[in-house]
C-alpha cells in the first residue's frame, strides 16, 4: 500500500473511502446499497493495480520470469515463486486451476502462501484432493452441496460403513461435508431423522427450476428448506409439459432398453419440430444407457438440428453438474433383472436431486414405472410425474 500511495495518490485516497463506504453499507438492511459499494470497491481496486502496474520499474523482466514459472515452477524458489504469483494476481485478480493441477502448479509454494483460496463443487471434492491447495492459502472458502454428487470412492460400501462407526469422517466424505461439519452456523436437513444432513451457511435460495422439478428437490433433498426465487418466466414455446413417459421393455446391453431409445427418437423429432434451436440435455444414470442414447443421436437427421449448436448434449449425470439446461431427458434404463442397478441410483437423494434440477423448463423422464417404483428416492420420482404419451 506505500507503494500504491506514492505512484496515484488520490486513487489510494478513493479506494480507502470505498473500503469504509463498503462496511458501513454492509450494516444496512437493504442489499442494493451492499451490492452497489461492493462493484464499485473492486473496480476501483483494479483501478489502482492498473496504476502500479503503469510505474513499477523492471516488469518486463519480471513478465518473462512469470512466464518461466508458469512453464517450470519447480526451477524457481518459494520466496521467488511467492513473489511472482503475486504479480500475477496485481494482473489478474482471480486464477481459475483444478485441483489436480495445484501440485504441478505449486510446487515450491508454502503454508499460507496463497491470500484467499475458493473450492468450487466442493462436494464432489475428496478431503485429500484439497489439502494441498488448502495448507498453501491463508482462508479458503468451500463452496458445494452435500445434497449433490458425492465423491468418487473406491472403498467397500461395508468397509464405509465400519469406518462411520469409528471415525467422524470417512473415507466416502466431501471436502464440504468435513467444512460444514466445522461450521458453527448452519441448520440441520431432515433434522428428526437418522440420516440428518449438517449444513454451514446453507444458501436456501433457488433460481433456476419451474415446477414440477423445484418441489420435487426441495422434498427429497432438502427438507422443503428451499425457497423458488424464479421470477415470472415468459411462457416456454413447447406444447408437452414436464413428464414421465412409460416405456417397458428389456436389457439389450447392460441397462439400455432400445424400446426407451425408440421412445427417445421420437420425442426429439417432436421438440426439434416445435423449438428452432432448443436448449437440450440428454441425461442418463449409466454408462452403457449413455452410449445407446449417443447412438440414437448419431443416427437422427442432421437437418433437424440448427448449425450453430449441433446434436444434444449427452451424458451420465456425473458430468452435468454444476451445468444447466432449458429441456433434459433423463432416460433410466433398466429392466427388472437390473434392480440392484436401480436401487443404487435411488439409494440416496443426490443423483436424481442433480439430474432433475439441471432443467429449467422442461423435465422428460423415459423409463419403466413398474422397474422404478420403490427404488429408492426414485419413488417420488415415480408419485410426483404424471405420465404422459408421447
């Protein structure tokens, strides 16, 4: 800050009033002002990086050692490292990397080098994942939702279970889990029931999903916590209404029935007729229903589909978290010699809570009523959607 007071004075001056304008703003009720001190503190604030970045002496020779570090950090030392990482964040404010990437990315860095660290999707983060960038960073923030996708585990479900008996966290956790677990504020989901849920900061505001979809995540996942903060929404150009579309049949590859993928072929040529250039994801919980899904897409008209975005986007619901979309179809499978697949995918709320709340408009589910009734929270699935013909 010396610095910044002898290169622009009165920038340093403007920002230091902004800084006290900001907190006494944050005292007041009404978030507008907050919000309106807040954009301007940080524009300001990078106002006055501009200036020092304008005057500092040597950053062309400190651009080029940033330029080795980003191609071989470990060359460099930690107090050299440190140094040039903050230039980087006078450049640019924020640096977006993936967990994986922080050991190549810092590997000379040490304990508390980096200002502030935000985990995204924490939820879906192991605790081990994140020690490494969260032992370098001063505070970091978890942001996530333990009602969504859980991490990937390779451990035994009874071997889990014996470790929940004898530890408070298990191999199974989130980074989120064990961060909310250590938040002092918070509430309880589904507090009278065994399987209660601690949330810190729970974020109880929702802005994304028309019904059916906002009532039925709210039931299954959240405790009817949840408040529908979606404005009034012009109406959606399709004449079909969100719905579960009955199709029975029988396992062909695993968990794809090709009567459900004949069922799907139709249902595209029917939205695809009705909406330009729709907003679409096809959602699947298994692999083996992903791949006869892309199939089906593979083989449909290609002058259906508008140049500028091409066939839907398909998948398993692991890779469309955190994604959103005006329609999805989210095709089961199964038959009845699958239900053991079945109750897996119901067993908890997260994968369906994550599949039916990445449409916004429209939800289509193509599935056999009578495999998934009673799998599970797939159950309210089942109650909740009216069937519809197609």
């Amino acid at each position: 800050m010396l610095e910044f007071r002898k290169i622009s004075p009165d920038l340093a001056k403007s920002f230091r009033a902004l800084q006290k304008e900001f907190s006494e703003a944050n005292r007041v009720s009404t978030t507008t002002n907050s919000e309106t001190a807040h954009a301007t503190t940080f524009k300001t604030a990078l106002e006055l990086c501009e200036a020092w970045l304008r005057e500092v002496p040597g950053l062309d020779a400190e651009i080029k050692s940033l330029a080795k570090l980003m191609l071989t950090p470990i060359a460099f030392s930690s107090e050299e490292s440190k140094d040039l990482w903050n230039l980087l964040f006078m450049i640019v404010p924020a640096i977006s990397t993936t967990l994986a990437s922080v050991e190549r990315m810092l590997p000379t860095l040490q304990h508390s080098s980096i200002p502030f660290l935000i985990i995204e999707e924490a939820g879906q983060a192991s605790p081990q994942s994140v020690l490494g960038a969260v032992l370098r960073s001063k505070k970091v923030l978890f942001i996530g939702d333990q009602r969504q996708l859980e991490p990937i585990s390779n451990i035994p479900d009874p071997l889990d279970r014996y470790l929940k008996k004898e530890l408070t966290e298990t191999p199974s956790s989130s980074a989120q889990s064990i961060a909310d677990n250590l938040s002092s504020i918070g509430t309880l989901i589904n507090e009278n029931s065994a399987n209660s849920v601690w949330v810190g900061l729970p974020l109880l505001e929702h802005r994304r999903c028309d019904e059916p979809m906002f009532t039925l995540s709210n039931s299954i996942a959240y405790d009817g916590m949840m408040k529908n903060l979606v404005s009034s929404r012009t109406a959606f150009p399709l004449s079909l209404n969100s719905s579960w579309i009955q199709v029975s049949g029988t396992c062909s590859d695993r968990h794809w029935v090709s009567e459900q993928g004949v069922i799907l072929e139709t249902l595209l040529s029917r939205i695809y007729t009705e909406i330009l250039n729709p907003n679409l994801f096809i959602i699947t919980p298994f692999r083996s229903v992903k791949n006869g899904v892309s199939r089906i897409v593979a083989k449909l008209d290609e002058s259906i589909f508008a140049p500028e975005t091409g066939r839907p986007s398909v998948g398993t619901v692991h890779t469309f978290q955190g994604k959103e979309a005006d329609i999805v179809i989210f095709v089961l499978g199964c038959d009845h010699s699958k239900l053991a697949a079945a109750d897996w995918a119901g067993e908890k709320p997260n994968l369906l809570n994550v599949a039916i709340t990445r449409a916004k408009r429209r939800l289509f589910v193509i599935g056999d009523k009578n495999v998934w009734h009673g799998r599970g929270y797939f159950s309210d699935l089942v109650k909740q959607f009216d069937s519809q013909v197609i």
